[in-house]
C-alpha cells in the first residue's frame, strides 16, 4: 500500500540526513574550523576539519568513521576503517611542521 511505502522510504530517509547532517556539521562549524583557511590545499584540508570522539567505537560505527574528518579529507579514498591507523601519523607530521590538529 501507498501509505506504508511512504513511510517506509520517508522515515529512514530522514534520519539518516539528520544524522549525516550532525555528523558532518560537528567537524566544520567550531570556532578553529569554521574561520581557518590556508592557501596550502593540505594545510588547508587540516585546519579547516576537527576530530571528534576517536576514542570511542561507539562514534566511529555511528559516524561511519567521519570521527576521523582530518584523515578523511586528506584521504577521501581511503576506506574509513584504515582512519584510526594513520591518525597518529597525520598528527605527528602536523606537529612537525607547526599545523593545528584540532580535536
């Protein structure tokens, strides 16, 4: 019937936007993030993003591994399950060379 194929195809629609739209909006809009820029594209890529909840299963399987949105747009190919591998290395060559890693 009409009615439940409505619901059916609405409801989860419109969680999942609520929720990638949470997910996506934490990383962007704080006060480092939202007025940073650089005119390198990496630098650019790390100051303008922020981590949040690394430390926590529980917001990499919610987020899909958006958790990780410095790695994420440094390596937008990289599957989200190699992330948290390589954040300790972005961090360590953020540090080297005096970029914020926000978090």
């Amino acid at each position: 019937p009409l009615p439940n194929a409505v619901i059916w195809s609405t409801i989860p629609i419109t969680i999942f936007g609520y929720c990638f739209m949470l997910n996506t909006q934490i990383n962007h809009l704080t006060d480092q993030c939202s007025n940073a820029s650089d005119s390198n594209f990496l630098k650019h890529q790390v100051v303008t993003a922020q981590n949040f909840g690394c430390e926590s299963w529980l917001y990499f399987l919610f987020s899909g591994g958006l958790n990780y949105q410095i790695e994420h747009h440094l390596f937008p190919f990289l599957n989200h399950c190699h992330l948290p591998k390589i954040a300790p290395m972005v961090k360590q060559i953020c540090k080297k060379h005096r970029v914020p890693y926000n978090t």
